[in-house]
C-alpha cells in the first residue's frame, strides 16, 4: 500500500482510508483530471517500446510480398479487405532505427481513426496493458502523432500514438 500511496502522491493525487469496525474499510483514490487510463498495446520499433490505444486496433497480420504495391513511388498501399490501405513504417515517421524493415519480416497493424484506416508497420506485440497518460504539451510541447507518454513497469517512457494524427500524416504523404 505504500508503493501506491506514493505513487499516486507522484501523480498529484490523494488517498482517503476510511474504516468503519464491523463492516471493513474504504479506499478513495483521487487522481488529477489531467490524467487518463488507456487499454494500449505495447508494440516495438527498434529499442524503443509504443502505446496503441486498443479501441483503435482492428486487426494484425504479417503480410506477404505480394499483398503490397507502391504508388507512384510516393508510398506504400496492401489489400485490405477489398480496399487499399495506406502503410505508415512506425520507425520512418519517428527516425528510429529498426529491427525489420522488410514488410514481412514485421507485424502491420491496421488501425483505425476518424473513419480512415492505416497500416502500421512495428517490428513486434509486445502485450496488452493500462496506462496512464501524462501529456506532452504540458510538459514539452505537441508531438504529430503521439497523444501522450507513460512511464512503464521497467522505468523506461513510452509514447502513446495518436492514431487520427498519424493516419493523417501517413494518407497525406499518398496524396501529395
């Protein structure tokens, strides 16, 4: 219990006892509201370790050489269900240097924001957790893509993708 008093305390928080003989106790734990709980995968890019929220995943698959076309040069598109999906390489939009780089040698995810849908190119899952996101902005400033960051279990930070902003920067680069 006091790992997590602290914890919360960290955060900005509190936590209230409350115990009545006979009938147990009560814990109220108050967090600040500039704080949100997300359901995330964890998928990794190189050394480095990223949130995907889960309400944005669809789907994940290793693709096949030939279920990928390039469009006049400018991207990469996969079938997908009787459409075309854009590809977004993880490790391009935020220069880190990667494990695979050969399409099927990683893991695409399709994802989904604002009623478009992606590809997203990761080297590998790593697993389903909550996390608690702490803003950039506050703390930095905006990030294209990233909604906010978490320190995880091992003390390392990992960036929680924003899905709409990296959908808009991987189906721009289609159309420019």
């Amino acid at each position: 219990m006091d790992v997590v008093r602290r914890n919360v305390i960290e955060l900005g928080g509190s936590i209230e006892v409350k115990t009545e003989l006979g009938k147990g106790s009560r814990f109220v734990i108050t967090l600040p509201l500039t704080l949100a709980i997300v359901d995330g995968q964890s998928v990794a890019v190189g050394s480095e370790t990223y949130i995907v929220p889960l309400t944005a995943i669809i789907e994940s698959l290793q693709l096949k050489q030939s279920m990928v076309n390039i469009v006049a040069g400018r991207g990469e598109v996969f079938r997908f269900r009787d459409e075309y999906l854009p590809i977004v390489r993880l490790h391009q939009m935020f220069g880190v240097r990667p494990r695979a780089t050969n399409l099927t040698e990683g893991l695409l995810m399709v994802v989904e924001g604002e009623g478009r849908r992606i590809g997203l190119f990761v080297d590998d899952l790593l697993g389903q957790q909550q996390v608690v996101i702490k803003s950039l902005e506050t703390n930095y400033r905006r990030v294209e893509g990233v909604s906010g960051a978490t320190i995880l279990g091992d003390g390392s930070v990992a960036l929680i993708l924003d899905i709409p902003g990296i959908i808009r920067v991987g189906t721009e680069r289609l159309a420019a």
